[in-house]
C-alpha cells in the first residue's frame, strides 16, 4: 500500500525495515521532535531521483541547481505523512538529511540500492543521483509485511575504485564539496583546488565516475518529479546571486552558507 502512494508523488524506489536493524546514532533528533523512540517500530525508506541532464556546462552541482530539495521533502511530508497515518492507523514522522539513523545504511536494508565506497548509495535505475528520505513510525514492521526476525544485511557495490581514483581528496586538501562550502578566506591552495576542478558549490565526481550512475545517465534516466525540472541553474554567476532577494536566495541549496561564501567562490571563476 506505501508504495503505491509514494508512486503518486513519482517516487519509485520505497522499502520498510525494523526500526531495530536500523543504526541509530542520533537519537536526539528523534527526542527534540516529541517523539518517544521506544514506541518507534518501522522505518520507511525512499529514493528521491533529482538528475536532469541540463544543456549547458555546469559550475555548481547537480543536486543543487534546482530549488533545495529540503523544500521538497517538506511539502511531501506534509501531505504524504497524514495519508500514511490514515491508511496504517499509526503516527509517521518524516526525515531528510538531518536524519537520527544512518540512511544510506538502512536504504540498502531496504532493498533500495547498493552502498557504493564513495559512501553513497547505488540505485540500479538513477545510480547515485538520489537523495534518501525516510519515515519513521509506530506501525509495526508486519504492516508493510516484513519480518522483524528476518535477516537484513545491506548489499555493495562490486569495489571497482572507480570512485575513489576520481575522487579529489587524494590531492590532500580534503573533500571538494567542504571546501567550497568553507565560510570565511580560503587559502591560495584551496582557491586552486575550487578552480582546477570547475566546482562554485558541491562535488559529483565521485558519483559520476561511478559505472552503475554512468550507465543511468546513458539510459537517459532523469528525474520524474517536475520540482526538480523547473526553474534551474545550471551555471550560476555572481550578478544572479546578486539580483536574489532573500526570499529568492533562501530557496537554494548553495543559500545556507550565505551569499558571502558562494560568491568569494564565484569570483574565483571570474563569475
């Protein structure tokens, strides 16, 4: 029955476990919720595919160049989690990114892809192009006809390396994505790293040097979900940040560092 209603809202990819084979390590966003976690019996874990191929070159990463996904999540929450309540008798409470359990984990024990090295996980149709969502409930695990006693182990990628000889941080100067999300004055060695490898905001070279995600954007498998689709950049400059209201700003994953550290990245590019 949940994945029936998740498909109305062109999610694909939705499983259930046992709250209990999840790894919880956060269990303070659980509790600042209001939520009691020994009443907690199920997660329902779900893929969010946000790839489009845009027709021009890109200087900011993909999940990034529509609006925040975070807006996404809430809206689907806010109606999906009452339909959810209604049909299983049962609170559900919705999570994304600030997550108490460790989601690409559970995503996996869900059967929703594979947990590739670059710490990601591997979808078979969108590859690593997903975010993970997850609904926490009280309705026990036999509502989704899973067995709390059964077996649930994740499942991985076949190690490659692919991702991790692509992977910049090789170079020694740490993740690309934290760098260019570092706030304040960046050192001459990190300016170089932002501008060697094109990147104004986020990284996706380790996901796209992946064979299961080259494969995905090869068979042309984009996104379904139309909030993904509209209004993107795909090049961001400094006069567009500039030309944002803040309403307008705040609506961008690159906006929660502020426009002070997007735009000392933007004028590395000459943006």
């Amino acid at each position: 029955m949940f994945r029936a209603i998740f498909r109305e809202y062109g999610v694909e990819y939705a499983g259930a476990v046992p709250f209990s084979a999840c790894r919880v390590f956060a269990e303070d966003i659980i509790i600042r919720r209001g939520i009691e976690p020994q009443k907690l019996k199920t997660a329902v874990l779900f893929l969010v595919p946000y790839y489009v191929a845009d027709a021009e070159a890109g200087n900011i990463s993909v999940y990034a160049r529509a609006h925040d996904y975070h807006l996404f999540f809430e809206r689907l929450y806010a109606d999906i989690t009452p339909r959810l309540e209604a049909a299983y008798g049962a609170k559900f409470y919705g999570f994304a990114d600030k997550s108490a359990i460790a989601e690409v984990y559970a995503a996996s024990l869900a059967r929703l892809g594979k947990i590739g090295d670059s710490g990601l996980i591997i979808n078979e149709k969108y590859g690593s192009y997903v975010f993970i969502g997850e609904i926490l409930t009280e309705a026990p695990p036999e509502a989704f006809g899973i067995d709390e006693r059964g077996d649930f182990e994740p499942s991985y990628c076949n190690h490659c390396g692919a991702c991790k000889k692509a992977c910049p941080m090789s170079e020694g100067l740490g993740c690309l994505s934290m760098v260019t999300q570092k706030k304040g004055e960046l050192t001459p060695e990190e300016r170089d790293f932002i501008l060697r490898h094109g990147s104004a905001w986020g990284c996706d070279i380790c996901a796209a040097a992946c064979p299961y995600t080259k494969k995905a954007v090869a068979a042309g498998n984009v996104t379904p979900i139309e909030f993904f689709k509209t209004d993107r950049i795909a090049h961001l400059t400094a006069a567009q940040v500039e030309a944002m209201d803040k309403a307008t700003f705040r609506e961008r994953a690159f906006a929660w560092r502020g426009k002070k550290t997007i735009l000392r990245n933007l004028e590395i590019f000459g943006e």
